[in-house]
C-alpha cells in the first residue's frame, strides 16, 4: 500500500511525464513544419515514449493501492529558434526531469517505501540514458555549425533512428 506522501509525489511525477509528452509532441510539429522530417519522426516517437512512462506510473499508483491522477497540462512552447535549440531544450528538459526522478527515489528512501524504490529504478537508468543521447545530438549539431549538408545528413540519421525499434529499456 502507498503512502500520501508517496502517492502524491508519484502523481507529480505523472505529470512530468505528461508535459514532457507533450513538449516533444510540440517540437515534433516544429521540425515537421520546418521540413525536418527525421528531426519529427525522432521527436514523435520520443514524445511517445514519455507517454508510455507516464502510463506505467499510472499502472504502478493503482496497483499499489493509490489513486492515479490525469492531469490538466499547461501548452507547451510552439517556437524555437533552431534545431539546435530544439535539442538544447530537450536537453534541459531531460534534467529537470532527473532531478524530479531522484527526489521520488529519495523519499522513497525517507519514508522506508523499498517496492516504490525499486520500481523507480527503471526511471533513473532511463533518465542517464536520454540525458546521454541529447547531449551527443547536441554535440553533432556544434559540429555542423551552419553546414546544410550535415544538417541534411544529421537530419536524415533521425529518421533511421525513428525507424528502428525503441531500445531495451522502453516499455
């Protein structure tokens, strides 16, 4: 059985999950409109993914007993600079996601709740895995710099990641 205390904070997390879904799905209809159909297919699929982590927070606060909430979501940003900014954004975003993450981990330590601790494990090893690939995008995109070439290319390499099955770690 959970706690309040824990069940509130899952339920916080719930919806950062959520807005993270959401935020993506945004900037995946930026790229789309930009012509950066790879950029938006990655997007789309990463916007997925979170939706699925959201799920299996909502799963896990009802089998334990807790009452999930579906939360009213703020809109997301709609414009962004570049794709550079885009990623950067993504980036951040990522981060605050993990300090979130870690401060459920933390109470679940406090509050002795070892089921919930466990359980969010998955979420602090997928949280090392999304900050990695933003930043080695990132990377790539200050190695291009203005090149429109390696923007085609970098752009194109997305799409095969978009294309191919989501990772070992995805639900």
């Amino acid at each position: 059985m959970l706690s309040k205390k824990i069940e509130a904070a899952l339920n916080a997390q719930v919806q950062v999950e959520a807005m993270s879904s959401q935020a993506y799905l945004a900037m995946a209809s930026w790229g789309e409109n930009q012509g950066l159909s790879g950029t938006a297919a990655f997007l789309y699929k990463h916007s997925d993914e979170e939706r699925l982590h959201m799920l299996k927070l909502v799963k896990f606060i009802n089998e334990r007993g807790g009452k999930a909430v579906i939360p009213a979501l703020k809109q997301p940003s709609t414009s962004f600079k570049s794709i550079t900014d885009i990623f950067k954004s993504l980036l951040f975003h990522e981060t605050k996601v993990t300090q979130e993450i870690n401060g459920v981990v933390d109470m679940c330590l406090k509050e002795k709740d070892y089921t919930t601790h466990n359980f969010m494990q998955w979420y602090v090893s997928e949280q090392i895995e999304e900050e990695a690939l933003a930043r080695t995008l990132i990377d790539k995109l200050n190695l291009i710099g203005n090149d429109k070439g390696g923007l085609y290319l970098f752009d194109r390499d997305l799409q095969g990641m978009s294309a191919a099955p989501a990772g070992m770690g995805h639900p």
